[in-house]
C-alpha cells in the first residue's frame, strides 16, 4: 500500500511540475511528507515507465507514456482501481472514498477523463468529492467509475 501511495504522489508530482532529475524527485516527495532514497525513486520511475518529454521551456521533464484517448495513463486508472474504498451519491457531488494519501491522485485520475459533466473535484488524503452540472448525468458518471475499477 505505501507503494501505492509513493507511486500516486509521483504521478501527481509530474502533472503538476516539471521535474527534471531523480533528485528533483526525491526532493519533491520528501517535502511531501514522503522518504525515499534515490534507489526507490528510480525504481518507481522504471515501474510507472516515465520518460522524459521535452517541456513547454525547452527543458526535459518526466512524465508517464501510455495515455490512452482520454488522456488518462493505464498506470493510473489502475492506481484509482487500487485506491477506491467506496462511491455514494450526494445531490450533485460523488463522494470517493479512497485508501489514505490517495485523494489527489484519484481525482487527478478524475480530472483527466475531461468528462464535460464533471465541473471539478476536491480531494483531501482519502476523500474526493465530485461535482456534477446535471443530476441526471450522476448514473452515467457512475458507470465510467465502476468500469475504471473492473
């Protein structure tokens, strides 16, 4: 699980900053509350199969390969798999909630999907609430989770 955790926050960490090195890495996951050696951090980077991508700055930058239509990696629907505890329905919000540290990235995993109806996400470290523009769309909605945790 703490696997899980460290690998959610990487792949957060990336989508969010254009991080050059291992070291930039590592020192990003420390100030997150996150301790690793650089022996961990390379061997995440091999298992979430980053790369590094040229950046909008004319600088290298790591980020994940394999996104498919959507936008969305494989290695993260799968982290939003493993991470997701439950899904209920309140008025217009889904509330997820998803093992500890993993909010954020759950609702990254959210965010990506580019759904027109889903107007935002908040998450916390194991809560991630949901807002729907129709009621009527929550089902549907519903059923794009439910297939992203088969």
């Amino acid at each position: 699980m703490k696997k899980y955790v460290r690998q959610s926050k990487i792949i957060d960490l990336i989508n969010h900053n254009e991080i050059e090195t291992q070291e930039e890495l590592a020192k990003f996951l420390r100030e997150s509350g996150i301790e690793v050696t650089q022996a961990t951090v390379s061997r995440d980077i091999k298992e979430l199969r980053l790369v590094k991508v040229m950046s909008k700055a004319g600088k290298y930058k790591y980020a994940a390969i394999g996104q498919n239509q959507d936008g969305i990696t494989e290695r993260l629907v799968n982290i939003f798999k493993n991470s997701i505890v439950s899904i209920k329905v309140a008025g217009h919000i889904l509330v997820l909630k998803t093992i500890p540290g993993a909010a954020q990235i759950s609702a990254s995993a959210i965010d990506n999907l580019n759904v027109k109806e889903i107007i935002g996400t908040i998450a916390g470290d194991d809560t991630v609430f949901v807002a729907i523009t129709d009621v009527d769309k929550i089902d549907d909605i519903l059923d794009t989770f439910y297939k992203m945790l088969e």
